[in-house]
C-alpha cells in the first residue's frame, strides 16, 4: 500500500453542513436524554461535546462525498462502522493531530483519519487497518486523557488506495 504523502479536501456545501450540524444536534439530545457521559474523558453535555458530534459528523460527510458513497446518519450506533460495513470515519480538530485509535477498537475494520478546524472543508489524511493501528510505538496518553494510540499520518495508506 501506498503511504500518505498528503491530503485530500473536501469542501463542504452549505447544505452538507447544515445536514451534519443537523446530525449532531440529534446526537447530542439523544445522549443527554440517556444520561450518558463523555467517553475516555471527553464531554459528557455542553456547548464542547456538541462541537466533537459536529466535527465528527463533518468528517463522516465528507468522506462519503469523497468517495461517492451513502451517508447513514445514524444515531445511537457508537462504535458501529460510520459508512459501509467496515469503514470508521474517525476526524479530529486540528489538522496537525494524529488519527486515534482505541484498544477498544475493531481489528478489522477500517479506520479513515479525518481533520476539520470547523470551517467548510475537511482534510482527508489516509487510511489504515484497526490492527496495524495498534502499534505500541503509537501508544501515548495525550492531554490527560485516557491512553490511546495516535497513528501518525505519515503511516497511513493514501486515500486514494482505497479506491483501487
């Protein structure tokens, strides 16, 4: 496979945004509703926690749009494949950070690194499977938060390998 030298970007339409801020508001009142907390120390309500549902929904329209690809907009699924049956969209907030990766995290499925500083693009980084993510050399705990494996986008498979 061939590694990532770059990026991809996607730039969002106006209705694509309001589609994924849309998500996110569901996402977010679903999950006050069920009480639920912020997971690995992230969020648990607010202002912050419906910024991550926006980023996050941002990544996985985006990468949808990419590759042509339906969007499911589900609610409630957690850690259920985002597109497909096997693809995560995992995006992050700033364009420098590292793809993360759980322990928790399916094996064999496949993980796309996303960045959106929330404006109307995102940056689609590379791809990798969930196994090879789980390198110990990637093994840190950044911002005090629990530890987690942040695969640097110099070791992920270009996006476009996808395609073939």
């Amino acid at each position: 496979m061939s590694r990532a030298a770059s990026f991809v970007e996607v730039k969002l339409t106006a209705e694509a945004i309001a589609h994924a801020t849309q998500l996110a508001v569901c996402r977010q009142k679903e999950s006050e509703r069920q009480g639920l907390k912020g997971k690995y120390g992230g969020p648990a309500g607010g202002v912050l926690a419906l910024q991550y549902h926006q980023i996050g929904a941002r990544g996985e329209i985006a990468v949808a749009t990419f590759f042509n690809w339906a969007w499911p907009t589900t609610v409630n699924t957690f850690s259920a494949p985002d597109l497909l049956d096997y693809i995560q969209v995992r995006t992050r907030s700033k364009h420098h950070y590292d793809l993360i990766i759980r322990s928790s995290d399916a094996n064999d499925e496949i993980f796309i690194h996303a960045t959106s500083e929330h404006d109307d693009t995102v940056r689609i980084h590379g791809w990798i499977h969930g196994l090879s993510a789980k390198n110990s050399k990637w093994w840190a705990n950044h911002g005090g938060r629990e530890p987690a494996y942040f695969v640097p986008r110099t070791q992920l498979n270009s996006i476009e390998s996808l395609r073939d």
